[in-house]
C-alpha cells in the first residue's frame, strides 16, 4: 500500500491548491514534451484534489477519456466536487496494485512517486496496462534545488528541516532528480525530460506561504524526530517570519525543481 504522510485535513488541501496553482504552467508544459495529447485515454496515478487530471482533460480534448487514482477517500470526494467534465472519473485504489479491464494510451503522476518506497515497481506496474507504445510521463520535485538568492541563513535552515524530515517519514524528496533512470530502469523506453524551475522575487508571498504549509504539513515528523520543537516551528508565525527573512536579504526564491521524464512502452 502506497503512503501519503502530509493528510489529507483542511490545511493540507489548502496548500494542495495552493500548490497546484502555482504548478500549473510547467505541469502543462511538461505533460505536452511527454506525448499527452489528443484522443488518448490517461490514467493519472495519485491523483488527489484532480489537478492534474482536469490539465489533462483539457490536453486529451474531448475525445479523449481521463481516470484519476488515489487512495484516500476524502481527496476523491473533494476531486469529484471540483469537476463535472464527463470526461474525467475518479476511482479509489492504491497505485502500487490497481488494474483496470481496459488498457490506457499513457500514464501519467506527479509528485506520486516522491513517497513510494520502489517507485520503479509502480511504474513497471502500470506499464502492464498500457496498450503497445502507450506513453509514461512523471513528474516529480527536487527539493534540495531550494535556496534563496542571495542566501538567508533562516531560508536555509527550513529547507534543510523539510528535506531530512521528508527522509525521516521515508519519503524521497530529490526523486526529481533520477526520474530518467527510473524510468528506464521500470522498462521504459526512449526515456527523455527536463526539469523547471520558476523564481520568486523578494515580495512574493507564495513562496513563503508554501514552505510554511510544507512545515505544518511535516510537522508531526519535525517534532517527533527531534527536529525542532513546536516553540521553535512555530507555525502560525512561520510564513510571515520566511517572508521577513527574504525582504531583509532581498532574496529570490528558489522552490524545487518540477522534472519531468517520459517514455514508451515497447
């Protein structure tokens, strides 16, 4: 069974959108390079609030068909509310196991494989139920890209507290990183990406909002772990205190990296 450790309460949906928001061109960009287009019909492997599904929506036009995997029931409840195109449904599985009785034209996720434990296994998996010549395309963060320009000590120490405590729950947080080579090593073929990474000025507020939610989020697992206490995270103040920080330096901010990689099934 596949793990999702950031919930799925109000706060986490919050910086869901939040998120999704902010990765909506490069997750266009980068499912276009990967072959989705028209026509296809596409399953999209954790697929949460439906983000990504309704991108694909819209790329596969409306001959095309989408199907949206993920595991938790109240993502899949708040998935449907936010879509009535017909041509989108959302199913309950877990994406380490769930088959359908038809094959799809290509498979897609993002940010899925960041908390599996054998990601390549997953998309091995799913390769079984693409039709010949059907498409993979990934897309996943690399964290340790996050820094700001120039650099701000409290900057670097919350990028340094997310990724060990995405380690500490067994997440991968530099996935992004070797997509390609997972890829290939799942038994994809002609393997290809690259990866984007936008740029924040001094000012933004969305970068400081959305390495407090990935705080809050990682909490527990900060705290647990001995990170750091709940005095010192202090989240309520976190995203205010990030943005102070980055206005006193004149810092951009650098988020991770969204890389994408692609293939065939041969």
């Amino acid at each position: 069974m596949s793990t999702y450790y950031l919930g799925s309460e109000d706060p986490e949906i919050s910086r869901l959108e939040l998120q999704a928001e902010f990765l909506d061109a490069p997750t266009r960009l980068l499912l276009s390079h990967g072959g989705i287009g028209a026509g296809m019909r596409v399953l999209d492997l954790g697929a949460g609030l439906g983000h990504v599904s309704r991108i694909v929506a819209e790329l596969v036009g409306p001959d095309g068909e989408v199907v949206g995997l993920d595991a938790d029931p109240r993502m899949l409840e708040a998935a449907r509310a936010r879509s009535t195109d017909p041509r989108i449904s959302f199913v309950e599985g877990d994406v380490l196991a769930w088959v359908d009785d038809r094959p799809f034209d290509a498979v897609v996720g993002r940010l899925i494989l960041f908390h599996l434990a054998d990601p390549a296994a997953a998309v091995r998996h799913h390769l079984e139920n693409l039709r010949p010549d059907g498409s993979v395309c990934m897309l996943d963060y690399d964290v340790a890209a996050v820094r700001s320009e120039p650099a701000d000590p409290f900057t670097a120490h919350l990028a340094d507290l997310i990724l060990t405590a995405f380690r500490k729950v067994g997440a991968d947080p530099t996935i992004g990183a070797r997509l390609q080579g997972i890829l290939a090593d799942a038994g994809v073929s002609d393997v290809a990406g690259f990866g984007i990474e936008p740029y924040l000025p001094p000012g933004s507020p969305v970068g400081p909002t959305m390495v407090a939610g990935v705080v809050r989020a990682l909490a527990p697992a900060i705290i647990g772990h001995g990170l750091a206490t709940a005095e010192e995270l202090d989240i309520d103040t976190l995203a205010e205190r990030a943005a102070a920080a980055l206005d006193a330096a004149g810092s951009v901010l650098v988020p991770p990296v969204l890389a994408g990689a692609w293939g065939r099934r041969t």
